[in-house]
C-alpha cells in the first residue's frame, strides 16, 4: 500500500484495509526516525488520543483520520504556537484558527506543527529560531527546502503527511513547493480565513496547501475555504467541489505566456523546462498565446515596501507586555519593551520592521508606501487586462533549484530575488499553483507555475492535473 495519496488512503480506509491507527502509526514512525526538522512540535501520544476519538465517530468524514501537518503560524487551542520565532516561544493560543478548526472538522488528525522562516519571512527556513529544515529531497547535499512554508513542504516531500497547510505572501508556498518537488497551491486572497493566522502582510498573507499530487491539493483546499465573519476581507462565495469537477482535458484552454518573465539572468534549466511545460500544454489541445505584464519589473521592490510596512505594524503587538517572551532586563517599560524586542526577533524580522517604519515614516510615506500601493494597481490591471484574453498564465515558479543552506544568508537581496515570480500574483490577490515539473541539471525538482484569475482555482487543477500527468 501507497502512503501518498489521499484519495488512496480514503478507500483503504473505508474499506477497513486499514485502520486510522494503523495509517497515523505509519506517519509516527517515519517522523521518529526522521532527521530533517521538519516539525517544531510534535506529540505522538496526542496524535493516538486525536486516533481514538476518531475512531469513536460512527459517520464518515471528508479527511477522517488523514494525518495533515500543520505550519506553526496558525494558532492551535491549547498547543504552542511559535511562528519560527523566539519571541513567541512559550504562547499557547486560547482558540483555534478557522482553517484548523475546519480542518478538524473535517476529521484530519493534526499530526504536528510544522517549522518555517521566522514570522513567515524568508525563503529557506533558515530563519527559524527552532533550526532550519532541511530539505529531503537529497540529504546529503544540505539544500535548503525553501520557505517560508519549507517544514510543511519538506513533511510532505519527505512523506511525513499526507498534506499540510502553508501560508503565501509573496511565494512561501510555491517556492518551497518547488523546491520539495510537491504541490502547492495558494488560493485566492480571501478564500480562506486569515482568522487565527499569525500576521505578517495582512493584504496579502492567505492561506493554502502542499500535497502529493493535485487531486489531493483539490481535496484539501475545500476543507480549508470559505467565509469567516471574523475576518473582514473573507469572500462569501460557494466553495466548489474542485475534486469532483477536475478535468485533465485542456482542449480550447488559452494560455499566456507573459514575455516579462524571460529575463536574460535566468538559467537555461529553468528556461527550458518552461518551454517544455508550454508544448506539452500545446500538444494537449491548449492555445499558447504570448502576452505582456508590463509592470512585472515593480512587482518585487513594490513587495519589499508593502509586505514590511504591514509586517512593522502587525509585529507592533509583540512588546513582552501581554503573552510571548518578556526579557529579564527591566528596569523601566521602556527599557522592558526595547530589550524583549531586541531579544526576541531575529535578524531577518529586525530588517523588516526597520524597512517597514522607515517606508511609513512621516517624511517617506508618500514616496515609498503610497507609490507602491499605486504600482501595486497597475501590476494587478496587467493581470486583469491578461485573463481578458487567456485563461491562465504559465510561468516557472522560481528562478533556480533548491540551493545550499547559508547560502544566501549574507546578502538579503540575493534572497529576496527567489520571490520574483511568485509576488505579482500576491500583489494581484489572484490564485496560483506550483506543479513539479522538470528536474535541474543536477535532478534536483523544478516547479512550473499557473496563475489564474481571482476565484478561478478549478482551472489550476485542471491545467495542474494535466501536466502532472504528462512530466516525464
Ligand atoms: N519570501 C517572501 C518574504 O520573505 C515571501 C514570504 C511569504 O510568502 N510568507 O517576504
């Protein structure tokens, strides 16, 4: 028996070929004996009791019993919630996220909670003050497993669970997807509650999933949309049946292909598995059509002011008073909130809330967050004005492999880079999905990228399912 697949284990499981026991022991074992620090916490005694329970339940539900990892920015009643960070190291949320809370609804067992880059910000978990991760793929290499997702894709990629939950701002569930060779979808911007979410960008932070294949992606994403009350940019829209409506045939399909992405610096690998990606799209009976995202150039620098300016704000709460870490040196408040603060964040957080006060400090305001905000409209009509003549657009989801862990580390720039085909989608709020696709000169997985129109996810899966079923 195949553990990958959860459309598989659903039918084993109703048909008693194995027992929810039988399948969590299985994920138990593998994250014992697992050496990539994939997870920050994990609880086997609690999985088993979760097994129980389940078990006790007479009817069926969508995902009973099916081991999801779970990263560490969403809030867990009762289970500590860390956000990669430090400063948080000790806070037990007093309530549920809406999307865990839908997710134990629907029966999944919670199987642990996953690492990631510290407050969600970075592209290789190695900002996470509980170790990085390492990415399964190729052990030996010490390749990071992207991020800022990198625990949940790495879990998933190393078979760990069966799926897990990311969050995407600017790429981090598409890049480690990418990276790990799994898929990973982040949905539109309000399709699934931010409520419980820990925030980095609010306009642009949403939630989504990593899995094995795109069927099981369809699967899981319906159990985690849909509207919440307690979050204010939540979409009131019927979640559809994505799974059951999946259709590989792209026949009539238009596909854009957006110039701005071939730059000149990027490798010939990841150049030709796009071009392979297109003809394979082409000779499945989908219409290849050259389009132009004229702003794409804006996409990244406008991302590096609004993400930090919202990022300066949120993190504001985080000042030793209420919950999460309080420094011991005290001697006055101010003295207490500046030491907790300095103690508390890492390097990379340091950075954004510094970017993030400066661009909305009273002299820089209009010069930085206003214009980007402005630009921030013209990338988004770019893609409005695109689905006026395509129904998706293909693209690879990052300009490299995996690469080594520190390797980067020196130069925040250079980091920043591995977002630039991942944040006009965020900027835009559209869906997008990454698909392995291809492998590097070294066989290390590659990702190719469709992006769609706001709500218009089922065409993700179809065009996903496709060239899932067509890499070779
Ligand atoms: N790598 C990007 C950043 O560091 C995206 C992170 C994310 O999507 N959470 O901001």
């Amino acid at each position: 028996m195949d553990f990958k697949s959860i459309k598989e284990i659903k039918t084993h499981l109703l048909k008693r070929k194995i027992s929810i026991f039988e399948l969590n022991e299985f994920f138990i074992d593998k994250i014992k004996k697992s050496k990539i620090n994939a997870f920050i916490f994990f609880d086997e005694d609690l999985i088993r009791k979760r097994c129980k329970e389940l078990d006790s339940i007479k009817n069926d539900l969508p995902l009973k019993g099916i081991p999801i990892g779970v990263k560490d920015l969403f809030c867990t009643k009762g289970i500590k919630t860390t956000a990669g960070s430090k400063i948080l190291q000790n806070f037990v949320p007093t309530y549920e996220s809406f999307v865990t809370n839908k997710l134990n609804n629907s029966g999944s067992v919670m199987i642990g909670k996953t690492n990631l880059d510290e407050f969600a910000m970075g592209s290789s978990t190695t900002t996470s003050y509980y170790g990085n991760t390492i990415n399964p793929i190729a052990t030996d290499k010490n390749l990071v497993p992207g991020g800022s997702s990198g625990g949940s894709a790495a879990a998933v990629s190393a078979n760990l669970c069966l799926g897990a939950t990311g969050t995407d701002t600017g790429g981090s569930i598409r890049q480690p997807a990418s990276f790990c060779g799994v898929v990973g979808i982040k949905p539109t911007y309000g399709l699934c509650s931010r409520w419980g979410i820990i925030a980095f960008a609010s306009s642009l932070d949403q939630a989504g999933i990593f899995s094995n294949n795109v069927e099981d992606a369809s699967i899981l994403l319906k159990e985690i949309a849909g509207y919440d009350k307690n979050d204010s940019t939540s979409s009131d829209i019927t979640i559809p049946n994505y799974f059951k409506k999946i259709n590989e045939n792209i026949e009539g399909k238009v596909i854009g292909i957006p110039k701005e992405y071939d730059l000149p610096n990027i490798p010939d690998e990841i150049k030709i598995v796009w071009e392979k990606a297109r003809k394979k799209l082409e000779k499945g009976g989908a219409k290849i059509i050259n389009i132009s995202l004229k702003h794409t150039k804006y996409a990244l620098p406008t991302y590096y002011i609004i993400a930090p300016a919202e990022a300066s704000s949120n993190l504001a709460r985080y000042d030793g008073v209420r919950y999460g870490y309080r420094s011991k040196s005290q001697n006055n408040l101010e003295e207490m909130y500046e030491s907790t603060r300095s103690e508390g964040f890492g390097n990379e957080v340091k950075r954004r809330i510094l970017i993030g006060t400066y661009v909305l400090s009273a002299g820089y305001y209009d010069a930085y967050y206003i214009k980007a905000q402005k630009v921030r409209k013209l990338i988004s009509n770019d893609f409005n004005d695109a689905f006026k003549e395509c129904d998706a657009i293909l693209t690879p989801t990052t300009p490299s492999p995996a690469f080594q862990i520190g390797q980067k580390e020196d130069d925040p720039i250079k980091m920043y880079l591995n977002d630039i085909f991942t944040v006009p989608a965020s900027l835009a709020g559209i869906p997008g999905i990454s698909i392995p696709f291809g492998k590097s000169k070294d066989n290390l997985p590659l990702g190719i990228q469709i992006l769609s129109k706001h709500f218009n996810e089922q065409v993700l899966f179809d065009l996903g399912l496709f060239l899932e079923k067509n890499n070779e």
